[in-house]
C-alpha cells in the first residue's frame, strides 16, 4: 500500500480498537447514537472496503482523489500528508 493507503488502514484500526474497548464515556457512545458502537464497527468496514477498491480497482487519478476524500476527516491528526488534499476539496475551499 502507498503512504496514504497505509495512513487510512492506520486510522481505521484505531477506531475499530475504540469502538470494540468502548473507550469513550457512556454518555457520548450511547447505544443507538451517534457513537454507537455497532455503528462505528460498520462504518469501519465500508471504509475498508473501499479502501480496497480504491487500490485494487481505481486509475491513479480516481485513487487519488477517493483516498484523499476518506482520509479529509483525519487533517488534523499528525501523520497526515497535505499532499493528500484533493481537487474536489481544494475547489470547494473546503479545510483539510
């Protein structure tokens, strides 16, 4: 996997490990809510799986902007490459 494939399947991981421990207090995972964690746990997978298709199935371009719009949430986190900002993103003067 390339650095941001890697960098995804990294923070991916993390959340499933959250999710699974419930490490976060009762009153923000609420069954049901928003952080449940059944829900989390699904969330985590769809990601994986288009992480997936995105190395296995998608031209470089297309790779390159679905994997830069599925890392966006993690801007913030240390790891992240700027590099990573996609076109879609620049254009609509989005943060990332």
């Amino acid at each position: 996997m390339n650095d941001i494939a890697a960098f995804l399947d990294a923070r991916i991981s993390e959340d499933e490990k959250a999710a699974r421990r419930g490490s976060l207090p009762e009153e923000v995972w609420g069954v049901g809510g928003w952080f449940d964690p059944q829900r989390v746990l699904a969330e985590c997978r769809a990601k994986r799986e288009l992480l997936r298709y995105a190395v296995a199935e998608l031209d470089a371009r297309q790779r390159a902007e679905v994997l830069g719009l599925l890392a966006l949430p993690w801007a913030g986190h240390a790891d992240y490459s700027a590099e990573w900002r996609t076109a879609a993103v620049l254009e609509d003067g989005l943060k990332a």
